[in-house]
C-alpha cells in the first residue's frame, strides 16, 4: 500500500481517511503489508470482565495477539478491579525542605522575581495585564523547517497536550495546604497513559452520559454545535473530567479527542461487529495517543541524551529505569516529586494566544470556564501546531504561534489568576484572602491574593507532603545529587547563589536551599547561561526534570498491561501507529487531521 507523505499529501481529509482506513483494517485483519493481526473481542460490550472504563482488563483475542498475550494470557484476571491509586514519594530517605510562607511568597508574588512579563510598576498597577513577551523568549526552533520532534522546538499548543496528559493520570479532588499524607492521598484517576479522562464509564455504563445511542461506539457530538463538546442547559460540558474546560484551548483538545475515536469507528465500520465498534477503537486511539505523548510530546521538553536513554529501557522488556519501576500488576502509585514539582510546567504558557483569523486575546479573557464555546472561539489548530499543508487549505498556512522557553519565570496572569483555579466544580473565591504585597515587590500600596498564584500554589502544596523527615519535598539540590548519582553523571547541583535566592538578589534573607519546583524549571536555563548562552530560557528541561518527567511517563506507559509497549513486548510483530501521514509515525498534527479539525 502506498503511504502517504509530507510530500505527497493526500488532497483533503476524506482522501486521507480512506487511505489510514484501509492501512488500520490491514493491521486489524492481517491483510496486506504483513501487519500484525490486533485480533478481535469475545462477546458483547456487557462482558462482566471490563474495567469502569467500558474496556476489558485484559482484551481476550481471537488469535492471541491482543494486548496480554503471550505471558499475559490474554483472559480478565478474576477480582474487583482497582481505578483510583495513591501517590508515593521518589526519594523516600531525603529530607524535606519547606520553606516559610514569606519567602514563598516573595518568590511567587505578581511582579516579583518569577514574574517575566511584569505590567511596567513606573505606569501600570500590578492587577493590570503584562507586557507583551519578547520573541527571544519563545520555544522556537533556530532551523524552522525541522520535522523531528526533538530539534522542532514546542508549539504552543503542546503546553495544553501536557495538561491534557497530566488530567489523564492525576486527579487530587481532595488537596490541601497545610497537610497531604501522599500514601493516603487517592489519585481519583489509575494512574495509566488510557484517555480515561476523555473515556469515562464507557458506553456501558454512561450510554445516558456522552455516548451516542444510535451510532454503535461512538461518543455523542450535538450535531448543531459539532465546534464544542455537548453541554447541559447550564453549560455546564457533559464530558468525563470537568477540568479539561479550565481554558479554551484544553476543552477543544477534549473535543478532537472525541472526534479522533468517532473517526476511528468509522474506520472499523463493516469489519468488526457493532458490539466490538467501541474497544477496537478505543484500543487503537489509545495506542496511537500513547505512541504521540511518548514520541511527539516527550523528545520536545526532555534533554536529549536522557530521552534517549529512557526510550531504549523502555523497548527493552527487562529493562528497568533508574528511578521508578511501577508494578504491572498492583495500583500505580505516582510520585509526588511528579506530580508536585517535576511535571508542574507552568513556564510554557504564554499569556496571550491568536485563537483564528478573528480572535486574539488573554488566556483568561478568551472565554469563562462553563460557558458555551462561541464560534468566534473555535481554535484553528495550525496556529498551534505545526500542521502539513494539504489541498483542503487555500492560501498561505497561519504562523505557528510557540510556548514560553523554559526557566524560573511564569506568565503575569499566572501570578493573579482569576478563580477557578483547581476546578469548575470547586469556584474559589481566593479574593477574598487578600493581602498586601511584599515589599520587595515593585509596587506600592497594592494588595493580592496570595492563592491566585500558581507559583505560590504549587510550592505550598509541595510543603504540605509529609514523609518520614517531616513535612516538605526534599529541596532541588537534593534531588539533583541524586539523580545524578542514579545516573552515574559526574556533576554538582547547582546552588541558591545559582538561582540568585539571596538578600543581594532582592530577597529579605537568603533561602537555605532551592525549592524542587522552581530547581526543575530554572535548571536548563542555567545550564544556557553557564555555557555562555543568552539569559533566554532553555528549549527543554535540564537533566533532573528530564530523568523524573521521562522515567514516570516512560514508565506509566510501559507497566500498563493494555499498552502498546506491554503489546510489544511479548508480540512476534511489534506494533506501531498506522495513522499518520508517514506510516510507522503519529504525531499531534495527525490525530487532528484524521479527527477532521484541520
């Protein structure tokens, strides 16, 4: 079968779905190219055996090639099946570092150290919107016409693919401030690399939720409204997780998630039976999403030479990661270094985005979370992803607007946003805990919420982790040394004199140490600046951030028994994406197309 290319683009999309059409049934049936059968379920969708997310535990195949087979056995394990899991600590016999509510908020206050687009204090108010960021500033590659994901810098709407993945594998609907036991603390999500968050129940179970009673496998879409998620008489979006409408670019990203897997049934249509529409879909949009997050997502923001190392133990069944090797078989218990301070990439927003050819405007202004999304709003993803031109597009392509660089600096808006902050379901009204701002602040006689910090936010709830040294994460230099310890890498941390955390730097004393967070995001643009680059930022993560944020994810992907590396592992033929423009690849910009959204 010819493939389609870069070069050869299909004319339109329907051109292209009919080509990943016959590509997928090939795979599915073992036709053709001398791709892997995948192998069809037993029984109906109302088989006991499946999970709450209307797919089997394990998927039984007709001719064992499913996901288990091999030394998985390919059968549901007998028991309950566990959804939620709990959090762990990385680095259990390092001690904790929490530094005071004073110095974190000095650090994390609007206008202070962390803030890289501060309203001018000589003119503006610090409640006013900040300054526009310069170009230097943005995660933008050197050589433009890079197709590899590594060397093609991050788009800005990869920031929200992050997001989108971080609300798949953790939900805390429960945190606190002052005191979160992470052995105690449930992770309302398992904790796997599976769109549970897009899936919910499964059709099974929430056929009356947002999946459609008439076509057989597919979600639910008003056709009136095919621009926005189906949403309730008070807006309120009928979808599995309410926090994927925090921002308009996350709710749109759900909304092309559904699409993919409708795309996907279609597919399928007339070559696997109606009651096996949904789980053959599911499995091959979860696959594919796996393989994108592992091989578009992660080579943008990890250093290179430990994102290559990770995937290599990754494709290696007996292979373990230096750090975290979860149990295939037990509740996955994610680590709070993870989930608290590593993957908390809040550098990467900017702060003003162009939505189409008519919209431009503040994150925040664009639109109210529970609100009906306009028309006017409708993303236009080539603005946010570097899209291959195809016939379907007349005219010039819009520029690629990119994400924030790297380092110890947020958005202005991050510093002051508007509630809510966790969660719809949960309106904060943080404006009411106002309080002046510091006075190593720039501006006079202002106040500020606190809590409407993220950077705040963050390094207090990474103070409220208790371990058996007391409350706090351990500090950023403690977790470098041993990182690098883990990986044999012959380096000293960096120290706060690196981060400027000292009273010649403006603070009212110096801190003890470096907080894990703000480490991570500062630690490859100190490594630009110690190679007598620009004071810019850093295109992706430095060494500490990458080993956490890679292993974890690596990890998750690889200890699921329904993934596609678990597949791998066992299978005589290895599976791989049969979506994309160039077969054996599947990138964000091929899940739209193949949705229909571009």
């Amino acid at each position: 079968m010819a493939l389609a290319t870069p070069t050869e683009a299909p004319d339109d999309v329907t051109a292209l779905r009919g080509r990943v059409r016959a590509r997928l049934l090939d795979q599915l049936l073992g036709n053709g190219d001398g791709h892997v059968p995948l192998g069809l379920v037993h029984g109906p969708i109302a088989d006991p055996t499946f999970t709450s997310h209307g797919c089997p535990l394990r998927l039984p195949s007709l001719d064992g090639a499913g996901p288990g087979a091999g030394g998985g056995g390919g059968t549901a394990p007998e028991g309950p099946v566990v959804e939620t899991g709990v959090y762990e600590r990385l680095f259990l016999d390092l001690g904790p570092y929490a530094p005071g509510d004073d110095q974190i908020e000095e650090l994390g206050t609007p206008g202070g150290p962390m803030d890289v687009n501060r309203p001018d204090p000589k003119t503006k108010r610090c409640a006013q919107p900040g300054e526009r960021i310069p170009d230097a500033y943005l995660a933008k590659p050197a050589d433009l016409s890079s197709t590899t994901p590594a060397d093609a810098g991050i788009p800005a709407g990869y920031t929200y693919v992050g997001q989108f993945l971080d609300h798949n594998i953790t939900f805390q609907a429960d945190a606190e401030f002052d005191r979160n036991d992470p052995a105690k603390t449930t992770n309302y999500r398992d904790a796997r690399v599976d769109l549970s968050h897009v899936y919910g129940l499964g059709p099974k179970t929430q056929s009356f939720a947002f999946y459609d009673n008439v076509e057989a496998g597919k979600f639910w879409i008003d056709p009136d409204r095919e621009y926005d998620v189906p949403r309730n008489p008070q807006d309120v979006p009928v979808i599995a997780d309410p926090r994927d409408d925090n921002t308009i670019i996350t709710i749109q990203l759900h909304l092309a998630f559904m699409k993919f897997h409708n795309a996907v049934v279609d597919m399928l249509k007339g070559s696997v039976p109606d009651a096996s529409l949904f789980t053959e879909a599911k499995r091959q949009v979860v696959w594919h999403y796996q393989w994108m997050i592992l091989n578009d997502w992660l080579p943008r923001i990890l250093a290179k030479d430990v994102y290559d190392r990770l995937r290599k133990i990754a494709e290696e069944p007996k292979a373990r990661f230096p750090l975290f090797n979860p149990d295939p078989a037990k509740p996955v218990a994610l680590p709070v270094e993870f989930t608290a301070a590593a993957y908390r990439l809040h550098s990467l927003p900017v702060e003003e985005y162009t939505l189409n050819d008519v919209t431009t405007g503040h994150l925040f202004d664009l639109r109210r979370p529970f609100s009906r999304l306009r028309p006017s709003r409708v993303v236009d993803w080539r603005r946010f992803f570097v899209v291959p031109a195809t016939g379907s597009h007349g005219g010039d392509a819009p520029q690629t607007q990119y994400a924030k660089r790297f380092d110890r600096r947020v958005i202005h808006g991050f510093l002051q946003m508007p509630p809510p902050i966790d969660s719809p379901l949960n309106w904060l009204e943080n404006s009411a805990d106002r309080k002046p701002l510091p006075k190593t602040a720039p501006y006079q006689d202002q106040d500020y919420a606190p809590l409407c910090s993220i950077a705040i936010r963050n390094m207090r709830r990474a103070n409220s982790f208790t371990g058996k040294h007391g409350k706090g994460l351990p500090s950023g230099e403690a977790v470098a040394a041993a990182v690098f310890k883990a990986y044999e890498i012959k380096r000293d941390p960096y120290t706060v004199q690196d981060f400027n955390l000292t009273k010649t730097a403006g603070f009212t004393k110096d801190f003890a140490n470096v907080p894990l967070w703000y480490y991570i995001l500062g630690e490859g643009a100190i490594d630009e600046v110690k190679a007598k680059r620009p004071d810019v930022g850093s295109l992706k993560l430095g060494i500490v951030g990458s080993a956490i944020v890679g292993e974890v994810i690596f990890a998750l992907v690889k200890a699921d028994p329904e993934s596609y590396l678990m597949h791998n592992a066992s299978a005589d033929t290895k599976w791989q994406p049969t979506l994309g423009q160039k077969g054996g690849t599947f990138y964000m910009s091929d899940l739209l197309r193949v949705a229909g959204t571009v």
